[in-house]
C-alpha cells in the first residue's frame, strides 16, 4: 500500500476511513469524526462541473445522516494504495481510495483519489485539509 507513516498518522488516517463505514450494523460517529479535524480545516472535492469546499460541519453532518437513515447502506471506503510525507509539525498523505455500498437501493462502487493535510496537536495529529477527486 505504500510506505508507512509514523503510528500516529496511520491511526488517524485509519479512524478517518472507518467512520464512513456503516457494514454489520456500525454506527457512524460525528462526533469522532468532529475530533479528527482541526476547527477551520476545509474539506473539497474537485468535480467535472468544479469544486464544492465545506467546514468540518458542513461536510460531516450530511454524511452521517445518509449513513444512518438508510440512503447508504452496507458502506465502507479504504485505502487501495497512500504516500505520506512528514516534517516536524506538519505531515501530508496522499490516499488512493476504493468505496462500496448500496445507494438508494442501488449498487454504489467507485475510487479516486484524496490528499489529507495534518498538523501535530499535542502527541496526535489533526485535518488540516481533505481534497480529493473521485474517478
């Protein structure tokens, strides 16, 4: 999958994949998904009609509700293939990424590609930016 970054990078980029998934009855957390973010991070994902750019709650709020109302179901996303480069205090990764699930009762497949930014908080590590671009 690529090189590996220090454990706790590797934590936070494996918590981040895992609180999309809603398979066997999980239950997605917005508040976990809260802690993984620094307060004014941005999340964008780029498309062919442009970009669309949220906060942490813009972005986290919808998600989860799809995922708890039954809009998406049997979900999950994960890193195919990830690069991380870390300085001191600050850290980038770049994630390719494979997600599949059931969409308004529909097969949902897919992949891209995603580029997360942290910072060095204390002994962890927090979002700075998500970008990404689905195929």
């Amino acid at each position: 999958m690529g090189e590996r970054a220090e454990p706790a990078i590797e934590a936070l980029i494996a918590d981040f994949y895992a609180a999309f998934d809603n398979r066997e009855g999980r239950q997605p957390s917005a508040e976990a998904l809260r802690a993984m973010f620094d307060e004014t991070a941005t999340i964008t994902r780029v498309g062919p009609n442009g970009a669309d750019t949220w906060t942490p709650e813009a972005f986290i709020s919808p998600r989860v509700a799809m995922l708890t109302d039954g809009t998406l179901t049997d979900f999950h996303e994960w890193e195919a293939g990830a690069h991380t480069r870390t300085l001191a205090n600050i850290a980038s990764r770049w994630s390719r990424y494979e997600k599949s699930g059931v969409l308004n009762g529909a097969d949902y497949r897919g992949g891209g590609q995603k580029f997360i930014q942290m910072r060095r908080a204390g002994e962890g590590w927090l979002i700075t930016s998500v970008l990404w671009e689905d195929d």
